[in-house]
C-alpha cells in the first residue's frame, strides 16, 4: 500500500525536489521551513522505510502546490521545534494536536490527518498484574496514577490529547518520566524493558514502530485505549503565528480541500495493523468532512 503511494507522488514529479532536504519551486521567494519530527508512521527519518512515512508523501504535494514558497526541511525534536514555533520566524509544523496552550502562538490549518488516539503500552508479562486498571479494554490512566509505586513514560513538551493532558498535569513529578532526545519513545522503551516504567504513552503504530528499532517484540506489548478518550484525534498543520504563517495557512487550507483524501487516508493506513486497519479505514470517512478547528 505505501509503495502505490509512493508511486503516485514520483507520477507527480517531486522526487527532484526532495534532493538535499529542499523542496524548491523557480518562483519561490519567502523560505517556509518544515519542522519534523521522527514520527513513525507518519514521518520516518531512519531505516528501510526512511522517507516513507505518510506524512513523508504528503509533504512533497504541498510544496508543489505551494509553489510561491521555498520549502526546507529540518528535522527537530518536539523541545527544539515548540521553540521554533514560539519564535517570529517562518515555521510549520506538519503534524500538530490543537491544544489551547498551542493556539496562543500558532496558527492551525484545517484537519490535515485523523489517527487513532494516544494510549498505554504494558509489557504483556505484567499484565495479570496491571488488570485493575484494566476496564472493558481501555486503561484508566487516573487511577493508575494515584495508585502508589506507579510510573509513566511520556515525551516531554508533547499533547497527547486533552484528557490525558489534563491527568499528566496533575500527577506528582516522580510518577512521570519525561523524556527530552530525539529517540524519546525508544529510550522510554527501553526503560519499561528495564522495570523502570510500567507503562509508556504513545501512538500503537509509533510504539510498534520504535519496539522493533529497539529490538523489542511488539507481542510482548499490550496496548489499551485511554479511559474517556475519543477514539481518534485530528491533526493539523501549524505556522507559527506571525503574519507569514497565517498567510501560509489560509494557502495551505485551499491545499489541503483539493488533495483527494482517499490517498491520505490510505497512506496512513498502510501502516496499521490488519485489524486496526480495517477499522480506521471503515471509520475515517467521516472524519475528513469538513470540520471546525480543532
């Protein structure tokens, strides 16, 4: 599935303009500067897959059909690009959860992306012991964190959506791992693989992903839905809030409504489990109508 993507972009004759990390256009004049995260699955920096991920394809559409702009690419972790964000400079961000913190300095384009929600991963060996916090298949993510001698991994600067943000906010320091690198996920990995976390926050496909990096098997894992959480979560491009950005936005907004969704949502889906697959596929149509920020 990812490879038929692929194809259909190189049929759009971008493959030059990813040459050096730059999308260039001869008319461009104001450089946009991408801000990207390793994100598996939607942007992948390292591996076989390296530049597959799904927001990997739909970056090279945008430039092209932003050809007023000079595109460049500059891979960050979630730390250095909040900052680029908050700074008078002209950044985007592909990949973005509205937040009410996040909409005080940028701006957020229409839904770019809806994927399945955040969640918990526990090592499938504690299971029987974890199964009190386990309630109809989903994690209650609360008790578990007022329960003692409890710890969650999670990637510092990062929203994992607003119910979970608004736990996180409240727990005690010493219950929460925050991790700043650029390899969060996989460095949190492998601390629940040491006993130094019971559980780890994250996307399932970007944990399945990470998992194998770190030499982790995935059927070691279990994964559970948030307690309270919505299903799935909307994604947004975001400029920086500066005159620059919002009129890139409003540019990128009239992109965004003529790229056929079919191919975005199949470009992510790809990368899903057989099951999670055929649920989001089944489910996703309804989330690329036309929808109001966030």
């Amino acid at each position: 599935m990812a490879s038929r993507c692929k194809r259909w972009l190189l049929k759009l004759g971008v493959a030059t303009l990813m040459a050096g990390g730059w999308l260039s256009s001869a008319r461009a004049e104001d450089t946009l500067i991408w801000l990207l995260r390793d994100l598996p699955p939607l942007t992948i920096f390292e591996g076989p897959s390296k530049g597959q991920g799904a927001l990997d394809q739909l970056l090279p559409i945008l430039a092209v059909r932003l050809p007023e702009y000079r595109h460049q690419v500059l891979h960050v972790n979630r730390a250095r690009g909040t900052q680029m964000l908050r700074e008078s400079s002209f950044t985007c961000d592909p990949s973005l959860l509205w937040t009410p913190e996040r909409a005080k300095y940028v701006v957020f384009s229409r839904q770019a992306f809806a994927v399945p929600s955040n969640g918990v991963t526990i090592r499938r060996s504690l299971q029987d012991s974890m199964a009190s916090f386990i309630v109809d298949g989903q994690f209650d993510l609360q008790a578990f964190l007022d329960a003692h001698r409890t710890r969650v991994g999670a990637t510092a600067e990062r929203s994992y959506g607003p119910v979970i943000d608004e736990q996180l906010k409240h727990v005690d320091a010493h219950k929460l791992a925050l991790h700043y690198g650029n390899d969060a996920l996989g460095s949190l990995l492998q601390m629940q693989r040491l006993g130094r976390l019971e559980a780890v926050l994250g996307y399932w496909p970007e944990i399945r992903y990470h998992a194998l990096q770190q030499g982790i098997a995935s059927n070691d894992l279990s994964f559970y839905p948030i307690k309270g959480t919505a299903p799935y979560q909307r994604t947004h491009i975001a400029c920086s809030d500066t005159p620059q950005g919002r009129e890139a936005i409003e540019r990128i907004d009239q992109v965004l409504l003529d790229i056929p969704q079919e191919r975005v949502q199949q470009s992510y889906a790809a990368w899903l489990d057989p099951l999670m697959r055929e649920q989001y596929l089944r489910d996703n149509p309804r989330f690329f109508q036309d929808s109001p920020v966030p």
